[in-house]
C-alpha cells in the first residue's frame, strides 16, 4: 500500500483517485475549488458527453494531438470500460447521435455525485479549498508536494491532474504545467483549441446569430487546403463559432497565430456548380420582373442576402432579366465559395480544450508515470493531448486517469 497524493479534482483527478484506491492505496485529493468536477459540471452543456461509443478506430481519428501516446491506454480502458464503470456506480447512460454518450438523467452533476459517493465509500480523503503549490522531486523520485499555505506533504506517489488553461474560473489555471517544468518537464507552447474563430470582414457582424446547417467548410493556408468538413456553423459579432468551426480551430490554432487563413464556404455543397446555376437560372426565370435582391430570397436565410448582394458586385435594385450571364455565372461562383479571412481564435476564455501541454515524450505511455521523476504522474488534459468535441476529450481524462491510478501499489 502507497499513500498517494492526486492534485486537481476534476474528471482525471477523481478518476484516477478512484482506481488509485481501489489498488488498496491510502488516497489523498487536493483540489483548489469548494468543490470537485466544476469543469464537468458545465460539460456538453451541462449534459456531460462523458464518452464517445465508436470504434477504436474513430477514438484514435478524434484525437487531434499525439495520438500515438494514447494507443496503450485507449485499448487499456476502452470507451466500453467507461460506459461499464458509470453504469456499475449507478450512472446510466444513454447513446445519442454521432455515438455521443450521455447519462440518461441528462444531468452532469449525476456523473460528479457518482464519482464522489464512490470515492467517499474507497475512502479517499478530498481536501476542498487546498490549493498546491509546487511538487518535489528529481531523478531519484519524487518527494512531496508544498500547499500554497506552506504546509508539506509527503507521499509515496503524485498524480498531477490539474487540467489545461481554457475557462480558467473552472479552477484550470495552467499550474501544473508549472509544477511539470519546475522538475524538468518540458511543456509545449499551449494553444486555445475548439474555439471560436475571429474573422476580418466586418459584414460578419451583419451575420450575427445566423446558423447555417450543412455547409462545407475548406481552410486553406496560402493555396494548402488543410481542413474540410461538412456540418453546421454559426456567425457570431466577431466571427464563427458552431461545431464545424470549432473542429476546424483545432485543426489550425497553432499555425494561425502568425498568419491569416482563408474560410472558403460552399453554401450549397449538394448541388454542383452546374445543378446550381440551373436552379439559379429556375429563381430567375420565376421572378423575371422582380429586383435581383427580391429574387434570391429562397436561396438564403434573410439575414444573408444583403451580404450576398453586396459581395455580388450586382445592383441590388437591377431586375433580375437585366442580371448578364457572366454576373450569374460568378454569382453561383459566390454561392461555392463564400470566402471569409480567419485572423485568429477567441481566448482561452472561450476554449473549450487547450492544446498543448506536458511533453507526451517524457511520460510512460501504459502508466503516465514521469521518465524523468519516478512515481511522479500526469493524466488527462495537463498532458499534450487532445481531441475534437463529441466525448473523446473525457475518454483522454479517463484512459490516461485509470492507467495512472491502477499502477500504483
Ligand atoms: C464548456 C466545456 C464543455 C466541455 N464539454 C465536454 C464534453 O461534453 N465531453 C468531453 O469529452 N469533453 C468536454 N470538455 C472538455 C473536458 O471538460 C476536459 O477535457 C476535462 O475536463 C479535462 O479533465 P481534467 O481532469 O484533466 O481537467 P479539469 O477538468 O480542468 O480539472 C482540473 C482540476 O484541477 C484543479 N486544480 C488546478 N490547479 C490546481 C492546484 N494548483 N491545486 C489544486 N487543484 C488544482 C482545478 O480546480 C480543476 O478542478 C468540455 C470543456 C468545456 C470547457
């Protein structure tokens, strides 16, 4: 039996807490807040999409960086294991479209009450309002940890899941990365991710609580495509947001910070330019003596018409039999590729994962135990991972929490 120390009691903290004293070791929990889970608490809108129920194959695509790390401990835990575990603590679960995972109450707090009563009967030991400040140790092993009071710790082994640095008043403030550098880790630069993005053009503003459901969306750096995607997205005041776009941020949040990046948008990805260009030229016929602006209402939703209109270059008031072919023919041009400039994400603030984190390099893989301090531990979103929206981002918190906890002895 160890006495082991888990600093952060979020999803990854209280996981691997659990596992930890399931082992038979004496567990303690230091967790800043007045509470454990705040960060699950506001998960999949308060739904908490704990896991996602697709194939090995689709948790390994989902996972944006480093997923080679993951390879022990997504087989070692698997999305079945998770979905096995919730349901045995008396959390029953529920599948949703696109594999999402859910508990049946659709309540988050159901998941955090599940893993607070069953780390209360293992008899874990949760210090609420205790912040940690540093943790010791060198090659030789890890020591203790320092509380921001002054107090010392010792233990035999630490678990650092203290989160990454988005929605910083969950509690997830970046410290471990600090605690992971303080003892020789190296942590890579760190990048809002699954963020809204921030566009140039200001007639976005214009576009503000417009949602547009099955889009394509193509990002290229320079003539490089690098992301396509269908689905859904949203104009906001200062860009867009919705889950297309936040997919795509993932993608891109690294090389935009010192470039710009062009969004090209096909507003109508399931007609070809030709198929579109008839449907356009059937509008036209129909409204011959109407103005182009009051023409083109069944192509859009109202609020982008105007745009439309305006990046057009034809005069809205021209009656649509005066439009020239060639004005037609760039005008479905248009409607293909409604092309936005993307000069940055939002903050942190506003992220829902941080990319970036503790070197995956510098960790076991099968236990996350430091190779540089041994029985020092990182799992969960401290760690250099992370994934696209749809549960794969908490089956990291898990897979990574339960090799650590069942590891140690
Ligand atoms: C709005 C939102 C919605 C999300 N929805 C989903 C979803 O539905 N499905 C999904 O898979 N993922 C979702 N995520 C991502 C998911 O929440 C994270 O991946 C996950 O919470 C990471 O778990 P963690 O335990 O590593 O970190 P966190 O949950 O961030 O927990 C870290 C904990 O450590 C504590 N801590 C930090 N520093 C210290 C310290 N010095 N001393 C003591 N305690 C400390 C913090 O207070 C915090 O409680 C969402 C994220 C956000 C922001």
């Amino acid at each position: 039996m160890s006495k082991v120390v888990v600093i952060g009691g979020g999803a990854a903290g209280m996981f691997a807490s659990v596992f930890a004293a399931r082992n038979g070791n004496e567990v303690h929990l230091f967790e800043k807040n007045e509470k454990t889970g705040k960060k699950l608490f506001i998960t999949g809108k308060g739904r908490c999409n704990i896991t996602n129920a697709g194939d090995m194959e689709t948790l390994f695509r989902s996972v944006v960086s480093n997923p080679k790390f993951l390879y022990s401990s997504f087989y070692g835990y698997t999305n079945e294991d998770v979905i096995s575990f919730f349901e045995e603590i008396g959390v029953k679960t529920k599948i949703e479209r696109g594999n999402r995972v859910f508990p049946v109450s659709d309540h988050s707090s159901d998941v955090i009450n599940g893993l607070e009563r069953e780390m209360k009967k293992l008899g874990v030991k949760v210090h609420l309002n205790t912040k940690v400040k540093s943790v010791e140790g060198n090659e030789e092993g890890f020591r203790e940890i320092v509380l921001s009071n002054g107090e010392k710790v010792t233990a035999d082994a630490c678990i650092v899941a203290t989160g990454g640095c988005s929605y910083q008043p969950t509690g997830s403030t970046g410290d471990g990365y600090r605690m992971a550098e303080s003892v020789g880790h190296t942590v890579t630069e760190v990048y809002p991710a699954l963020v809204p993005l921030e566009i140039k053009e200001d007639f976005v503003g214009e576009l503000q609580g417009l949602s547009l459901r099955n889009v394509e969306a193509t990002i290229y750096d320079g003539k490089k495509e690098i992301y396509s995607d269908f689905g859904e997205m949203l104009f906001t005041h200062y860009g867009v947001s919705g889950p297309l776009m936040l997919s795509a941020s993932s993608c891109i949040t690294k090389k935009l910070q010192d470039r710009e990046m062009k969004l090209v948008i096909d507003l109508k990805p399931a007609l070809s330019e030709e198929q579109l260009n008839q449907r356009v030229l059937r509008d036209f016929e129909e409204n011959k003596n109407k103005q182009f602006r009051n023409a083109i209402t069944k192509l859009f939703p109202a609020k982008l018409i105007p745009v439309m209109v305006m990046l057009s270059g034809i005069d809205a008031e021209k009656k649509v039999n005066e439009v020239s072919k060639e004005e037609r023919m760039e005008f479905v041009r248009l409607i293909k590729h409604f092309t936005l400039t993307i000069n940055g994400t939002r903050s942190f603030r506003e992220a829902i994962i941080t990319q970036g984190g503790v070197k995956t390099k510098e960790v076991n893989p099968a236990t996350m135990e430091s190779k540089l301090v041994p029985n020092l531990y990182f799992v969960g979103e401290v760690l250099d991972l992370d994934a696209l929206t749809g549960g794969f981002n908490l089956q990291i918190a898990w897979s990574t929490a339960y090799m650590a906890g069942s590891s140690i002895w």
